[in-house]
C-alpha cells in the first residue's frame, strides 16, 4: 500500500498549508493582544493534530494547549448522527477565552456541540480555529460565544479529503498535504 499512489488529487500542497497557516496564526496573535488573559487552544481530536502543532508555533503569544475528543463518525465517510464526548479537557476554561481547533467543518454538528459545551463550563468566549471548511454541507448553525472569533484556512469542495490530520478508517493522517482518494480505495 502506497499512500500517495491512492490519491486521486492533491487540493492544497504542503507549501499552501504552511503558508495559510502562518497567516492564521498571525490572525490570532493579532486578536489576543498579550494583556488579555491567554487563550486556550482547545484541539479536536484526532483530526486537528498536525494543523494544531503547526498552527501554535506561529502564535506569538503565551498559550495553553489541551485536546478534546468528540465522536461523531465510524470509520466510513458519513456521519452516524449526535456528536459526543468521549475524552474531556483537562483545563478548567471557566473565565477564559477559548478558541477550537478542527480540521473540518462539514454539518456543523461537531461545532454546535463543543461551543455548547464550552459554555455550559464558563468560557467568556469561544472563537473557532479550522483548516477547512465545506458550507455546501452545512446543516447546523452554530453561533460563537462572546467576542469569539471566525477562523477558517480554506473552503473546501463538497469532496471527502484526507491528509494533514484527516482520515479515511484512521489511515492517511500523515499525508503533508490534503487531497481526495481514488474511488477504489472506499471499496
Ligand atoms: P461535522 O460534525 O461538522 O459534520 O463533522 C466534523 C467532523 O467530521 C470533522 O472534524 C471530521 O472528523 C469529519 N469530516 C467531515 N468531512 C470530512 C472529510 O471530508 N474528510 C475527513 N477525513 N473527515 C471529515
Ligand atoms: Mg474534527
Ligand atoms: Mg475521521
């Protein structure tokens, strides 16, 4: 099996990732002036680890780091309905401003469940932080909490991609870059 001989395309090189996310990172580090207090970075994993670690390094601003798990999908390519917890934070966010980390926003199910759940734990805002986003999927409106912010990387095509944090059945994560699979891989 040969990772990159399984894609049909590749939608954003390692170069273009890299470049849009120190462009973010500048983003965040011009919203969270150092005299506010400092954010959290909240990744959701799996899927936001590389863009999270890459991401961190280009925000020139003290932060703290924990990881959220949310289970959403199986192994295949749609959606089995109701996110839930299933690894909770470690950091109390009560008072503090937290930004989500993801790799992808496609119904909006995950989201709408986090920011809820940050809320519900005291946050006084919650912005979001993610690589891409499909809108043409969107089914559920999620709303920031307080001077909570809007981040996205790209707008991604309503295709399902892998690479950069991104999987099909927990492979292909490790993929520099992000892209679609050929249709005989699903089979
Ligand atoms: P939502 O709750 O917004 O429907 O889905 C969010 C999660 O679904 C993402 O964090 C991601 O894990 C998964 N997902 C949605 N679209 C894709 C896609 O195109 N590729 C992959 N690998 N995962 C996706
Ligand atoms: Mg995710
Ligand atoms: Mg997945």
């Amino acid at each position: 099996m040969d990772l990159n001989s399984d894609m049909e395309k590749i939608l954003w090189t390692e170069q273009q990732i890299s470049e849009r996310v120190t462009e973010l990172g500048s983003e965040i580090t011009r919203h969270f002036k150092p005299e506010t207090a400092s954010p959290v970075i909240v990744g959701v994993a799996t899927g936001a680890f590389l863009f999270l670690a890459d991401l961190v390094r280009k925000i020139h601003l003290p932060v703290t780091v924990d990881f959220i798990r949310v289970e959403s999908y199986g192994s295949g390519t749609v959606s089995n309905g109701q996110p839930r917890i299933s690894f909770d934070l470690k950091i109390d966010v009560r008072g503090k401003h937290v930004i989500l980390v993801e790799d992808i926003v496609d119904t909006g199910n995950t989201l709408y469940c986090l920011i809820d759940y940050m809320k519900s734990k005291g946050a006084s805002s919650v912005s979001v932080c993610t690589l891409l986003d499909k809108p043409a999927r969107r089914k559920v409106h999620f709303e920031l909490v307080g001077e909570g912010k809007y981040y996205c990387g790209f707008e991604c095509p309503d295709e399902f991609v892998v690479g950069y944090g991104l999987d099909f059945a927990e492979l292909y994560r490790n993929l520099p870059y992000v892209g679609v699979l050929k249709p005989e891989v699903y089979k």
